[in-house]
C-alpha cells in the first residue's frame, strides 16, 4: 500500500460489493504459498506486477503447476511483458483466465491503456511470441486522450491527469504541456514512452526517452536515489543505474568515499541509511565503493561508463565494499 496502484486494487474492490483480500502470504516470497493463500481465499482477481507475474509464470512452468481454479481475470502492469513469458502462459492456460496488460502513469492516475492478452476476450495474435517481439501495451481507454508526439513521445491527455507537481513549478511544467490542434488540443501530459502504433491502433512500448527506469513495476531515477545516497556524510560521489540482474531490471550504486570514510564498511552504511529513509524500491541490490566515477566529456557523471567499469557478475559473499 504504498504506492498508487493499491488505489486501482481497493477502490473498484470496495465500490462493486466484491471482497478485498489482505494476507501476508503474499509477501512471502514463496510462490507455493501464495498459490495456496489464493485458494483458500476464493480469490477471482489478481492485481500483479508484471515483475511477479513473470516469475510466477516460471515457476508454474518450471514445477508444473496449474493456476488455482477460481481466477478469472489476472491483471498485470508496471513495466514491459517478456514475450517468453507470455508465450509460455499461453501454453500454460487454455483461455480460461483473461490476462489484461495495463500501462499508466501516476500523473495520470493509474490506467489510461489496456490490452488482453490471453483470455476468451483476447485479440487474435499471431502467436507464438517471439523473443524479440515487444507486447502491446493496449487501446486508450475512453476517458483518454492520446497524441505521439515527433520524437515517438506518448502524450496523454483527459480528466485523470494530474494538475501538477505540488511545489515544484519548473518539473510541472517540462511535463505537463499544451499540445495537438482542433478537437486534439489540449493539457497533456509527457510520459517520457516512446511508442509505436500497430495497424490495429495498438500501441507498442519502444522503450524510454530519459533515464528513468523500472524497478519492481515503480518507476525510478536514478538522480532521486543519488540524491539519496549522497545525502550520507561519508559518501564523496556516487552513481546510479539501472542494470538487467537475474532477468529483472535492478538499482546497482558505485559510490566514492569521503577522505575519512571506511571504505571497507561504507557500502553496508549506505544500505542502512537508505532502509530507514526510502521505499525499498529506492534501495540498491548492490553497492560498491570505488576510487573514481567515469565521467563525460563535459564532466557530468557516466552512469553507463561507471558500471561497465565496475560491474562484477555477482556480488562476493563476505566481501566489504559490495553488498
């Protein structure tokens, strides 16, 4: 409940009359309890991130276990389908449960496209998925408004989008713009997206036009979590980026000691100052110290350079600059 998308869970939950379902289960890491908790609790409708969604998927496969038999609808969002996984649950399930893609923004509140996937209402794909195929992110729902701008931006537009940042006029209004002519003019509001249309209207994800990246379905900076890290008063520099680890984009930090700092033990003072101060989505799965960042021509930090610099397969058990 920290975030915006327990608005999409609890509110339809609770003005439809339908039963909203709170269990620690579902945190547990284990997807054999989860499966269970879903059964014992006549659960119909799974609200996932499609980070979970892909790793359910793969230990359905990888153990060979079915769906429980009450879900009807299972809805996932927050960052791009692996079509691997999709074409796996497509073997998996016969139809029986509707997969329903959603993309939004907070600044939009929450949903403003949606898609089936699978399911008795799904679209004709031409499957299977291909490795390299993108997923469609879906149709505009009807409240909403949506131009692409000349550098493949989605912009969106309608009465779900947000009237700015609170205090913070110059970010409101780099991204909150007027655009389109006619009936098509308007407020909108740059998602940062680029995206593609499909012959059939749909649009298709092309990856993103900034920095921001997805970790656990949250969009992230990078620069927020810097801030974050630097704020500690041992720490000199620091970059962030977001890399591919075990299949899900991660947060790694390469961070540079203040002349009194402890190298050997900074990189596990950063992780207790950042659990008390942010969301754990905003805490790095690895920090490592470092003589230097790479820095660019101008002198601004390379996240990019930084990482292919330092990046280590995994992170040493027991070693002190990396945790």
């Amino acid at each position: 409940m920290n975030w915006d998308t327990c608005f999409e869970e609890i509110l339809p939950t609770l003005t439809t009359g339908a039963t909203l379902v709170f269990d620690d289960e579902a945190y547990s890491g284990s997807f054999p309890r989860f499966l269970r908790m879903v059964e014992r609790a006549g659960i119909t409708v799974l609200d996932l991130p499609t980070a979970f969604w892909h790793e359910l998927v793969h230990h359905l496969v990888e153990y060979r276990v079915a769906m429980p038999a009450g879900v009807r609808l299972l809805i996932i969002g927050g960052e791009a389908v692996n079509p691997v996984r999709l074409a796996e649950w497509c073997e998996l399930d016969t139809g029986r449960i509707r997969l329903l893609n959603t993309y939004g923004c907070t600044e939009t509140t929450l949903i403003t496209h949606a898609v089936d996937l699978h399911g008795p209402e799904a679209p004709r794909f031409d499957r299977p998925w291909a490795a390299t195929r993108r997923v469609p992110i879906g149709w505009a729902l009807p409240h909403v408004v949506e131009q692409i701008s000349d550098e493949g931006e989605l912009l969106v537009s309608g009465p779900s989008v947000a009237l700015g940042y609170r205090g913070l006029p110059a970010a409101t209004q780099a991204r909150f713009v007027t655009a389109g002519a006619g009936e098509g003019a308007g407020r909108y509001f740059r998602t940062g997206d680029r995206v593609s249309r499909s012959p059939d209207g749909l649009l298709v994800h092309e990856g993103r036009l900034d920095n921001e990246v997805k970790v656990r379905g949250i969009r992230v900076d990078p620069a927020e979590v810097e801030a974050h890290i630097a704020s500690h008063p041992e720490v000199g520099a620091v970059a962030v980026a977001g890399v591919p680890i075990a299949g899900r984009t991660a947060l790694v930090a390469y961070v540079v000691p203040r002349a009194q700092a402890e190298p050997a033990t900074l990189a596990g003072a950063v992780l207790d100052h950042l659990r008390t101060r942010v969301p754990g989505h905003l805490v790095p799965s690895r920090i490592t110290v470092v003589p230097t960042l790479v820095r660019t021509a101008s002198g601004k930090v390379d996240r990019a350079g930084s990482h292919q610099r330092y990046a280590v397969p995994r992170p040493r058990q027991g070693a002190s600059d990396e945790r």
